[in-house]
C-alpha cells in the first residue's frame, strides 16, 4: 500500500488530470504532474510539474523518483519511454496502454475474448481501402489506428465515391463499417490491486460531431438490458490485462446485442457524473486502486444525474448555471478557448 503523504506522479496534464489529482489531494497525497505541454490544467493544482518531452529519458527518470507511483490520464503516451519509470511502479499496466492505443489491437483483443466490435480491416494503403470497402462494404468510417481523439482522424465514407475524395494519410488506418446503433452507453468499472472489480451504473451518452456532449444515468431501459454483457466483457479485459486503476469501455448498443467500440485505460469523460452522482467518484476509486487502498462505493447517490460537456464557447453564463442548486459547474482553467475543446462540464442531479 502507498500511504497518504507520499508522492503520486501523473503523466499528462489535462482535466483528467486535474480531477484525478484534486481526489488524491483530497486522499493526503502530493501530485507531481509530467507533461510536454507549458501550459497545463493539471499542473496548477498539484506540489510539482515537470514539463518535459516524452522521450526525455533524464527527466522522466528524475520524475520517477520523486514518485511512489506513476498512473497516466492520456492514452496517447508513447510506452517505449516509459521504461525509464521502473523501478516506480506504472499503474494501469503499460500493456493496458498499449492496446488501448491502437484501434486493432483493442478490437482483437476483445474479439479474442468473446467481444463483438464493429466490422473492421486494417488500411494502409488505397488497395486496402478499396479491399475493407468490398469486404466490410458501405457505408463506414475510416480511422486513424493511433492518436484519435473526439472525432479527429475520422473520414466518414458513405459510398465508395467517396472514398476517392479522401487524401490517405500516412499513418496506419482501419476501416470499421458503420454501427447501426439505437444508443451508445460505457461500462466504468475500477479494478483494486487485490482483483477487486466495481462497475459504476453506464451512462447513456450522446455524441456531436464525434465529441462526448451528454451522458444520462440511468440509461434507456433498451440500453440497460445491454449492460450486463457488456460488463462481462468489459470483466474479461480488466482481468487479461490484469488491470489495476479505472477502465472505460464504450459500446453501441444494437438489436444485435452491444457492439465494443473502443476503450479507455484511465478515467473517462462518460465517468465524470460520478463526482456528485455516486457514492465514490472514478477519480478517487482509480487513486484508491493505484495505491493499493480499498475499492469505495460505486453506488448512486441521487435518483438521476446528468453530464453536460461545456465544448468551445458553450454556456458562458456561469452564474445563470449555478443559479439552478441542483447544477454543479466544473471548469478546467483551460485559457485558450477553441471549437472542439472541452472547457468544463455541468453536472445535474435529480434527488
Ligand atoms: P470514436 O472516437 O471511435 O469513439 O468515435 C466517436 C463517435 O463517432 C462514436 O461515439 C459514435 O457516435 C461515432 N462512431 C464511431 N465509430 C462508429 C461506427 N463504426 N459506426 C457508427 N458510429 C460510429
């Protein structure tokens, strides 16, 4: 067990970041952040920031031993760097990391344990392409494998017309057809260092533009008679990765049955209601499990709750929000304001 009092380090320094880091302090903990970036939301509210390159071997080493334990909140760390963390443990897994960063190897792995993902065929050139199409057929989103995010790198393909107006990057891709889905909902689920599982209730959720805008719990009843599948899948991933820390994983939910669309080795934005709606929030049930403490109640505390993605511009009226009781105003700090970015969230409970 790491004690109270110690240092934890975070790789990354968004409001994943943050939230997890504002948990640890409210745990006794100090929080070192590591981060490329100069400016990071994470780090102003944490002891210590290293603002340093990835592969920066020197200064992740420096880092490491300032750190009991190290987790991350960005999927989108390069692992091979990390080696320069050993002997501080790293939590999740980095194995855990490196499937959840590539859209291929996560569907695999949950095709080989029992999952069904999208239909998909990896690209990496035109004759690929033309292949996954006649295979897989139309329409269908061609995807960037690696350093997606919200939407970006994502080509829409509706006939095969179009993919002739597409200029391929050269990055791997994958082409998945497109899910006929009557909702999508993700299973959270934090896994203790004894093997301990917890499952927070799924969040409906509702996309715009490929971004995260509202999640609602409870889900649909159609959604929820999806879920415990889902969970049992979402169980078989944890476990083969021998997880520790908070998973997030996403699904369509079909008349087939739930469809695996991605997954997330760390804290997830569907997860936030669960700050002010369950009994124990992600942010502090993953600090919990990365120091070896005790899972919390993943309970719900309220009869419903809503989260609300503030993206861009969005809902400039803080008081006017906060002169609802039942609203509660997350903001990241974040300085620059720009269309797509997640500057904050509302969360609404019903009691
Ligand atoms: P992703 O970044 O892959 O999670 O995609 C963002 C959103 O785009 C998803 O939550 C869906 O709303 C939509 N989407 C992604 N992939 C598919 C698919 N294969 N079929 C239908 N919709 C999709």
């Amino acid at each position: 067990m790491i004690p109270p009092g110690e240092t934890i380090g975070i790789l990354g320094g968004g409001q994943l970041g943050r939230m997890m880091a504002m948990a640890a302090a409210n745990l006794g903990y100090r929080v070192h952040i590591y981060a490329p970036e100069e400016d990071s939301v994470a780090a102003e509210v944490c002891a210590a920031f290293t603002q340093a390159a990835w592969d920066d071997a020197k200064a992740m080493r420096a880092f490491a031993a300032d750190c009991a334990v190290v987790t991350y909140e960005f999927e989108n760390v390069p692992v091979g760097p990390l080696a320069a963390i050993a002997p501080t443990p790293l939590l999740a897994p980095p194995r855990a990391l490196e499937v959840g960063q590539d859209r291929v190897s996560e569907k695999s792995m949950v095709r080989d344990l029992g999952g069904t993902p999208a239909p998909f065929a990896t690209v990496d050139s035109r004759a690929d392409l033309e292949a996954a199409m006649a295979e897989i057929g139309t329409p269908g989103i061609l995807k960037t494998r690696r350093d997606g995010y919200d939407g970006k790198g994502q080509w829409r393909i509706m006939t095969p017309q179009d993919a002739e107006t597409i200029d391929l990057p050269d990055v791997p891709l994958v082409y998945e057809g497109f899910v006929r889905f009557f909702g999508e909902f993700s299973v959270i689920l934090a896994r203790g260092a004894d093997g301990d599982i917890r499952f927070w209730d799924s969040a409906q959720n509702v996309h715009e533009s490929g971004i995260l805008a509202l999640s609602t719990v409870p889900a649909a009843p159609e959604l929820l008679e999806q879920v415990p599948a889902a969970r049992t899948l979402a169980r078989k991933i944890a476990e083969a990765l021998d997880y520790v820390g908070v998973l997030a994983v996403e699904f369509f939910a079909t008349a087939e049955g739930p469809i695996f669309n991605e997954m997330a080795p760390r804290v997830h934005n569907s997860g936030h209601w669960t700050t002010e709606g369950a009994i124990t929030s992600q942010f502090e049930n993953h600090i919990r499990a990365i120091c070896g403490l005790p899972l919390g109640d993943t309970g719900l505390a309220a009869k419903g709750v809503e989260m609300r993605n503030i993206i861009g511009d969005d809902a400039q009226d803080w008081a006017g929000i906060l002169s609802d009781p039942a609203n509660h105003l997350h903001l990241y700090g974040k300085a620059s304001i720009r269309p797509g970015r997640k500057m904050g969230h509302v969360t609404r409970l019903t009691l």
